[in-house]
C-alpha cells in the first residue's frame, strides 16, 4: 500500500487521504 496524505486508522482499516485499504 503506497499512498500520501493524512493517516488515519480505525481497526484494521486504514483510509489515507480518501483512499481505504483493508488490510
């Protein structure tokens, strides 16, 4: 997962600059 932006985590969701990857 490569992406910019603000980090943000909740559980095991990580969103980043209005992108959300499941991990």
């Amino acid at each position: 997962v490569v992406v910019t932006g603000e980090v943000r985590k909740y559980g095991n969701i990580i969103i980043k600059k209005g992108v959300t990857n499941y991990k």
